[in-house]
C-alpha cells in the first residue's frame, strides 16, 4: 500500500512518465516480425473506415464517368419506361374493350379516332370508318364505359361523330334503379342535366343513367353516365338532376360504330325519322309557297 | 466527449498530412515535424500527465509508419510532452517568441532521442546527423509551429479550445 501511495499519490507524475517509457522500450526491444505484425493490425483496424471509404470512391474519375453512364441510361429508361406506360395503357383499354364487346348483344365495329373539331360549342370527332366499312348515318357510337355520340356524316373512308357533349343531341334515358324516364341534355364540360324528371320521382345521387331505347334511335341499355345531384325545386313540378358523363369526352382515342345487333338494326329509327322530318319540312315550304302565289 | 473526438480527428490528420506533404516541403533536407508542433499546440498549458499520455499516442502514431523504431517515437515524445507541460506552463514567459523556443528546444531533445535509438546510440553517427538535420528541421518546425499558434489565436475560442487551452 506504501509503494502505491508513493507512486500514485506522491509520484503521479513520474509514475506516468516512467510507464511511458517502460512501454516504449518495451515496444522498441520486441522482435522484428512481431512489430510489424501489431504495426499492422493496429494500422489496419485504426485505417478501416478510411479503407471502406477509399474502396467505395475508388476515383473521382472513375465516379464522373459512372455518373456519365447513369445519365445516358436514366434518359434511355426514361423514354423506354415512357413508351412501355403508354403500352400498358393501350392493353388495358383493349382489355376493357374486348369485354365489353364479349358481353354485349350488339356488333361493334372498332375505329380509330383521327380528328377532333376544333368549335368549342360543336364538339365532334372524326374515325377512321367511313361508307367504305358499312357506316351509315344515325349509327350509334360508344366508348368502352358508354355512349358517346352518334354518326352524323359519312365519308368514303371516314365519318364524323357528334359526340353527346352538344346542345342539339338530345338522348332518352332511364334511371337504372327505378326505371325513371328523362332527357339527356348537355350543360358544360362532362356535365349533363336529366331533364323532365317529376318532382316525386325517385332519383337519388349514384344511380346510373342507360339509354332508354325510345324512339329507337339508341339502343337500350348501354351506359351514359351517373347522377351527381337530385334536388327538388319548390316553385317548379321537376327535379334537377346533374349527371356526369361515364365516358370521358374530350379523351376519346378508341371508339365503337354499333352496326347492328340481335333485333336493333343500328341507325335505321334515326334514318325514319330524319327522313320523316325532312319531309315534313319539304311540305311546309311547299305550303308556304303555295299561301305566297296565292 | 467531442473535444476529445476533435482532437482525434485532428491527430490523424496532422498524421496523414505528416506522411503525405511533408517530404514535398523540405528545405535543405530538413523537414518540419507537425506531429511535434500538435504536441505543442496541446499541452503547452496542461499538465504534465496530459502532455506525457499525449505525446506517448502522438508518437506510437508515428511509430505506426515505421514498424522497425515502433516505440521510439512514443518514447521521445512522450519526455518531450512532459518537458513542455512541466516547464513551459511555469517558467516560460508567455510569449509567442518564447514558444517557438520551446518548440525549437523540444524538436532538439525529441531528435536527441530518435538519433540515438536509431543509431542504435553510435556517436559518430548521431553527431553529424545532429548537426545536418536536426537544428534546421527544429527551426523549420519551431518556425511553423510559431505561424499555427498565431493563427489559432486568431480563431474563435469556441472554435479550437475547452477550458481556455487549445
């Protein structure tokens, strides 16, 4: 106890010192390949994250031209990725739409759209199906969720589509739920009012609009859009009721021509009744003109 | 805690610098020591176990570049570490010149010792090795040891100090 507290307590200082140099001689009298073994095991643990280190970022060269590369294929894979997307999507509509073909009663003939008209209050598209194909006025048109408008003109190799979205198309319909009849009309953007609805009617937000067939100008039962909103009003005898569209007008890329089907002969009650009409116009003017020599 | 991390990082630093620059700053053969002027710079204002324990790890650091002298260098510094915490706190004017007197002295004893261990304590070969390398790379080193101590001043406190000492 006296030689410790003569060292540590009294001494401390040389006590130290001494140890010091104990431990270099020490150090300095072992033989030669046992330094060089501690060297290196000391160097080697006290330089080991400098290693990782120097093993990850084996040049700065070396990094610039691996950057360089990653570059060239982050643009490759960009647009290899890009066109990929745009193949996963065309599957997928071509998925939609051969099942709804297979499930439907109806023959669809599939076009492409290749114009658009560019009036922003007659909205119509152009396919690349025209007379040539056995298109013919008044045939219906659909997307692969619903209706999308009806065929107006007929080219030899083309045909323009009046798409629902227009003041002048007007589409019978039924409330899928509670077989309530109205009429389609068009407001803004995808947005369409179901008019002559009574007030007492049952027609609640969710339900889902087909066509009603009437007047067989389209067929029955296909899709058109859903009820947004259904509220009485307390001076008229009607209910408004909002819809919006299922199909989305202003994206169509694919559409369907119906040209016929199990007891619908597509277009031929539009044809009737254009044919109707004209003639009855015709007769008007004649009368006119007989009540102006008179 | 991070003092003490500080001046680790700090010590292989000043290491790696020791054994990558240095040979390309020579100046007539002779070449500064910064492991002797970090010894310096740490304990001038310790005391003196601080400065031996210190000066034993600088110098088992150097030690670890030359596997044949391992302990010579934590031999000399660590009397030199001690040297400088006992007597340069004390007696030594506190005086930037001073300093680097202490340091010219410290590098003089510090090659005292590595000489002779080196010559394995041969006269006649430490005498001309004195002479030729030793004083100039102790003023060398005294010199530079001289411009870090003023810059450190320069410093903030916070910066490169605890407890009022570098």
């Amino acid at each position: 106890m006296q030689i410790f507290s003569f060292l540590f307590d009294r001494h401390l200082e040389k006590t130290v010192l001494a140890a010091a140099i104990a431990l270099s001689v020490f150090m300095l009298t072992r033989p030669e390949d046992s330094k060089i073994s501690a060297v290196r095991s000391i160097s080697s643990f006290l330089l080991y994250p400098v290693g990782r280190a120097s093993d990850y970022f084996t040049s700065v060269e070396e990094l610039s031209a691996e950057n360089d590369w990653l570059r060239e294929r982050v643009v490759s894979l960009s647009y290899e990725n890009e066109r990929l997307t745009q193949f996963r999507d065309e599957r997928n509509r071509l998925r939609e739409l051969l099942g709804f073909r297979k499930d439907s009663f109806y023959e669809f003939m599939p076009c492409d759209v290749i114009a658009r008209s560019s009036s922003r209050f007659h909205h119509s598209i152009t396919v690349d199906r025209g007379a040539g194909s056995g298109v013919r006025p008044g045939m219906p048109v659909v997307g692969y969720r619903g209706l999308a408008g009806r065929v107006t003109q007929v080219f030899p190799s083309s045909s323009r589509v009046l798409l629902l979205n227009n003041k002048s198309v007007s589409v019978s319909c039924l409330v899928k739920r509670s077989r309530v009849v109205g009429v389609l009309a068009w407001e803004r953007g995808n947005r369409f009012s179901l008019g002559f609805v009574g007030k007492e009617e049952d027609v609640i937000p969710g339900d889902t609009l087909i066509t009603s067939g009437f007047g067989r100008v389209f067929p029955k039962g296909f899709p058109i859009g859903t009820v947004v909103h259904s509220t009485e009003e307390k001076t008229e005898l009607s209910r408004r009721v909002g819809i919006v569209c299922m199909t989305d007008l202003n994206k169509l890329e694919e559409v369907f021509i119906i040209t016929g089907g199990r007891d619908w002969e597509g277009g031929q009650a539009w044809l009737e009744l254009e044919k109707s009409r004209r003639e009855g116009e015709a007769e008007q003017r004649n009368k006119d003109g007989e009540g102006g020599e008179q | 805690m991070t003092y003490l991390l500080r001046i680790v990082f700090a010590a292989l630093v000043v290491f790696i610098l020791q054994i990558t620059v240095v040979h390309n700053v020579t100046a007539a053969g002779a070449s500064p020591d910064l492991i002797m002027v970090m010894l310096v710079v740490l304990v001038i204002d310790r005391n003196p176990i601080a400065g031996i324990i210190a000066g034993f790890l600088l110098g088992f650091l150097q030690d670890l570049g030359n596997a044949s002298f391992l302990g010579m260098n934590a031999l000399a510094k660590s009397i030199v570490g001690y040297g400088i915490a006992r007597y340069g706190r004390d007696y030594l004017p506190d005086n930037i010149l001073f300093k680097g007197l202490l340091v010219f002295v410290a590098c003089l004893i510090h090659d005292i010792i590595t000489l002779h261990i080196a010559t394995l304590f041969d006269p006649a070969e430490v005498i001309p090795a004195f002479f030729r390398y030793s004083i100039l790379s102790a003023a060398y080193t005294a010199l530079l040891a001289v411009l870090v101590m003023q810059i450190i001043d320069i410093l903030p406190r916070r910066m490169v100090r605890s407890g009022g000492r570098y």
